[in-house]
C-alpha cells in the first residue's frame, strides 16, 4: 500500500497543485494533546485498582490512589477539552446523541460512564477510610471496579482509533498500531504515576509489581511503535524522519521507555537503600509520564505536517 | 429515481471567471478571504475553506515538441463533493451535520460544538473551521463575520469558539426552488445543477461527445470513487489525471478503518490485562 508513493522519481512524475495542501490538518494544540495523555493514564488506572488486591494492606493503599487519581482525572480532563471548544458550554451538544460511527461520540459517553464509575469507587474508598460516612460505601457495588477497568480500556484505546479513524495519511497508515501503542503507553503512564503516588505516601510494597507490569507494557509499546515505522513508509514520515523523530526517539523511546526500563531492572536486581531506591523510582516513573506525553504530543503535531502533504493524501491508506 | 440534487460540474466549459466563488460569498455572506498574492497562475483563493466554498483552480501546461510548445490551460471549480458516504457527517459526535431532503450533506450551525473532528474526517480537505463565529447573528449567522462588522462584535466573537463550515449546496435556495447561487452565476454552464441521475445521464454523454472529438475526459464521482466513499452528488468531468486538480486519486471513507482500529485496541487490552493480572495475583 505504501510503496505505491515509495518508487524513486515519485515526487517527479505526480504532478501536484502547487504543492497545496489537499487535506485539512487539525486545528488541535495542547490541551487535545493533554487530553489523549490523561484518557490513557485514566485506562491504565482503571486496570489497576482492579488488579490491586483488597487483603494486602499495602496493595488496599494502592487501591485507593488508583481510584482517587483516576477520579480526579476523570473530573479534570472534561474542563481541558471543552477549553478547546471556545464556548465550554458547547460540550453538552456531544451529549444530545450517541453516534456508534464516531469516535468522537462513543468516547464522550464512554468518558462519562467512566466518570461515573472512577466517582462511586472513590466515594467507597472514602468511605471505608472514615472520610466520608460508612454507609455511603454502598453507593458502589462490587461489581464497579471490574466495570471501571473494562470501561478503562475503552478510554485508552478510543483516542487512538479516534485518530486512526480520520482521513489524514499518518493517522490512518497506523490504524492498528495508533491505537494499540496509545493503550500500552496509557498502562506504562498509569503504572509510572500509580508507584510515583505510592513512593510519596510510602507505600513501597507495590513497587515492584507495578515496575514489572510497567516494563511489559513499555515493552510492548517500543514493539508496537518500530513496526509502525516500517509499516508506515512514506506516510510515516512527518512522524519519524527530522527533527520530530528525533525528538520521538530521544523522549519517548529514550527518556520514556528504555531509560526507565534500565532504572526499573536497576531497582529490581541491585539491593539498594530504601530512600535510594524511592528517588530511583520516582525518576523512573516521571521519565516514563513524559515519554508518554511526547509520543501524543508528537502525533498530533506530525498529522497537521501529514496533512500538509498533498502526495501523502492521493492515495489514501486503506 | 433518486431525489438527490447535486452538481455536475464540466471543467471543460470553465473560463474561470471565478462568478460563481463571487455568488457563492454573496449568497451565503462569507467574508473575504483577503487579498493575497499566490502567484499560482490566476488562483488567488487557493483552496476551499470554513468561509469560501467554491474554488476555482488554474493549471498551466507546457509541453514542447519538433512542432512547437504546445499550452493548455485548466480551470476547474472546486465545491464539496456531498459524498454518499460522507467522512463529516459520520464523524460529527454533536449531530450537527446531516443529510437533509435533498440528500446533500448540511452542517446545522447552531448545533455544531466546533470540535474539528469532522475536518480531519474529510478525505477531500474540504470541511475547515471558521475560527470566529457569532451564533445569535442573522439567518447562517456569518453576516457577522463581514469585514465592515468585525470591529463592533469583536467583543461578542472573542472565545466564541467557532464551528465547522462547508457548501450547504443552497439549502436555503433550494427549499424555495432556486437554483444554488453558483450554477446560477456560472456564464459558460460548467457547474450545472438538478437531479444527480439526471446529471449522470449528461455527464456520460458529455464525455462521448468529447472522445468522439478527440479529447480525453473522463467523470470523477459519478461512479463511485472506492473507498467506501461511494458515487458524489457533486461530481466532475476532468481532462488530466485527478490529483492534478488536488483530488484524491484513491478516497477513502475514515470510518472503514473502525474494525481494525478496535480489534487492534482489544487486542492489546486483553493482552496487557492477562500480563496484569499474572504479576498482580497471589500465589
């Protein structure tokens, strides 16, 4: 599909119109870009207090700061895509339908229900703590926490088929690998600010699951993110060729993958001092946030220079 | 016979007058786009936009050979295609763009949020954002938007938040049986207007008619163009290869790309929700 706009002397022999853009690239800065990175921590999170087991007291903690961040994020990232509405209020025209052949439609509910979800399971957690009263618990069956991961992973993997699902030439020639490498960066995201949050409250146990399962996930996403660049070809090229692959490789394969993974083996196989190991961890987990910020960071801004491409956009990806 | 209206527009006909980009702003109240120097032949518009919905394009061709350097000149007026199948009007997650009566894709301004989805969706680059929009104006509500205007509602615009904005194909028009302002306009009969199998029967012919006189046309659109996209109900007679009008050669309909796109996601959602739920369970 690609080599169709790969044979040497291509650009020669199609003609273009004065190098016009044929397509629209979007006209979406930092806070769409925000909102992807927290939709996917918000996924990753709602794996985690499911996962996280109620008898271990320090894996209870762990609970509760998954179900407490993932509420606040929840309650934070609606305010940072409406601000890129103009008119906030215009957010609840999203609401008077539900669109299954929009993206954009079915993640708004499912952002809603997730909400929901994230609010009643950190009422309990309150509730059980004794900050709020006792019987609010009952605000939020058990059967909650398996709904908020499972609605989690929709939230992680719909802003990537929110791009892939669009006509610009970089986000559709990734339609599998868009979303599946957003889903693995949103567990390596909620894994880094899971045991960043339990290292400042003390909670140490936790660590090393957290690190491991964060290690397979970024695993995963660095697999997921090197095929997609052979896989892409041509259209992959305002995401990783220049100066903006460069940063794609330094941040997000650098700094967010491979150097927290070499910190995460570090902890796991050295026996270090506690508060050594903390900062260690900490770094690592701040390292990993920022990679997974990049990457969005880096798709966004490489669709409006995909988009800039007419030669890019005559043959469409399939 | 379907009931959808559309335009057939003939590009050998064109002399690139530019009346119906002229029509198109009046009727509609669009504001200028300015007075930019391209230096692209005659076009001095570029391409279409939230506020210009008609675009003519002029390509120059120089060809030389033992008898001499041969020129041609090519005009074509762009428009939005009203795809059967349309990118924005899938995309739309406010419900703001719809097929009306005239199965012509309509955006709803008072009910669009301005989320831009539907400008990534659209595989021609047609739909685009007009950035300052004021929702209680009058009738389309881009009067506002006129330059002599700009200044007093500044105020009132500022964060307004804009919507998306395409060709209506004249709703307003055509809910009273008016012709849409540029075909009306158009001197030469290159943009012709009515009912699209009508117009698909003229196209065809049209196309004999210059094979038999030895030039090379064909119609883009009035067959499906593939992709999923299906035939367009505003659809074009070329006589060079599309991208050389800035058409996509190979459309392709964003939302065919769902299955794989979800597949993909569930697939690494299982997969790292097992590996969790190894690391996590007790032994």
């Amino acid at each position: 599909m690609s080599d169709l706009l790969e044979p040497p002397g291509r650009e020669d022999v199609t003609p273009t119109y004065y190098d016009r853009p044929l397509l629209k690239g979007p006209n979406w800065g930092w806070s769409v870009v925000t909102y992807l990175f927290l939709g996917g921590l918000m996924g990753g999170l709602g794996l985690i207090q499911l996962l996280a087991d109620s008898s271990d007291p320090n894996e209870r903690m762990l609970k509760r700061t998954a179900r407490v961040s993932a509420f606040i994020l929840a309650a934070a990232n609606p305010a940072i895509l409406t601000s890129h509405l103009g008119r906030p209020e215009r957010f609840l025209h999203m609401l008077r339908i539900a669109k299954l052949k929009s993206p954009m439609s079915v993640g708004v509910w499912g952002l809603v229900l997730y909400s929901g979800a994230a609010g009643a399971n950190t009422i309990r957690e309150l509730a059980v703590s004794g900050a709020l009263p006792r019987w609010m618990r009952f605000l939020a069956p058990g059967f909650l926490a398996p709904l908020q991961a499972l609605l989690g992973g929709y939230i992680a993997s719909y802003t990537g088929v929110l791009l892939s699902a669009t006509a610009n030439p970089l986000w559709s020639s990734g339609k599998r690998h868009i979303p599946a490498a957003f889903v693995a960066s949103g567990l390596t995201s909620a894994c880094a600010l899971s045991n960043l949050l339990s290292i400042l409250e003390g909670n140490d146990r936790v660590t090393r699951r957290l690190e491991r399962l964060e290690m397979i996930a970024g695993a995963t996403e660095l697999a997921i993110l090197t095929h997609f660049e052979k896989h892409a070809g041509y259209y992959g090229k305002p995401l990783f060729t220049g100066a903006r692959g460069e940063r794609l490789r330094t941040y997000t394969r650098g700094v967010g993958i491979l150097a927290p993974m070499a910190l995460n083996i570090l902890g796991t196989v050295l026996p270090l001092p506690k508060p050594v190991d903390a900062v260690r961890g900490a770094i690592a987990s701040v390292l990993t946030l920022v990679g997974g910020y990049i990457l969005r960071e880096s798709m966004i801004e490489a669709g409006k220079d995909s988009a800039r491409d007419p030669r890019a956009a005559f043959v469409q990806p399939a | 016979m379907s009931q959808a209206t559309g335009f057939f527009t003939d590009t050998t006909l064109c002399i690139g007058c530019k009346a119906c980009e002229v029509a198109c702003k009046q009727w509609n109240e669009l504001p200028s786009d300015g007075f930019e120097f391209t230096g692209d032949s005659y076009d001095n518009t570029s391409e279409l936009s939230g506020t210009t919905w008609r675009h003519v394009a002029f390509i120059e061709q120089n060809t030389a050979d033992e008898a001499g350097v041969h020129s041609r000149w090519l005009m074509s007026s762009d428009v939005c295609k009203h795809c059967t199948n349309a990118g924005c009007l899938e995309a739309c997650p406010t419900g703001a763009i719809i097929r009306n009566e005239f199965e012509s894709v309509f955006i709803q301004p008072d009910i669009c949020n301005g989320c831009g989805y539907c400008v990534v969706s659209c595989p021609f680059g047609v739909v685009d954002l007009i950035e300052k929009f004021d929702p209680h104006g009058s009738r389309y509500n881009l009067a506002s938007l006129v330059e002599a205007r700009r200044e007093e509602n500044k105020t009132a615009l500022q964060g307004s938040g804009g919507i998306a904005g395409k060709c209506t194909l004249c709703y307003d028009r055509q809910k009273v049986g008016f012709v849409p302002a540029c075909a009306k306009a158009c001197p030469t009969d290159s943009i012709q207007f009515g009912n699209v199998d009508e117009l698909r029967e003229r196209a065809r012919k049209r196309v004999d008619t210059l094979t038999e006189r030895g030039v090379a046309a064909q119609l883009y659109g009035a067959d499906d163009v593939g992709g999923g996209v299906g035939p367009l109900n505003a659809f074009f007679l070329l006589t060079d290869r599309p991208e050389t009008y800035n058409l996509p050669t190979a459309p392709v309909l964003p939302s065919t790309r769902q299955p794989a796109a979800y597949t993909a996601a569930a697939v690494t959602v299982l997969g790292l929700a097992l590996a969790g739920w190894m690391i996590f369970r007790n032994e």
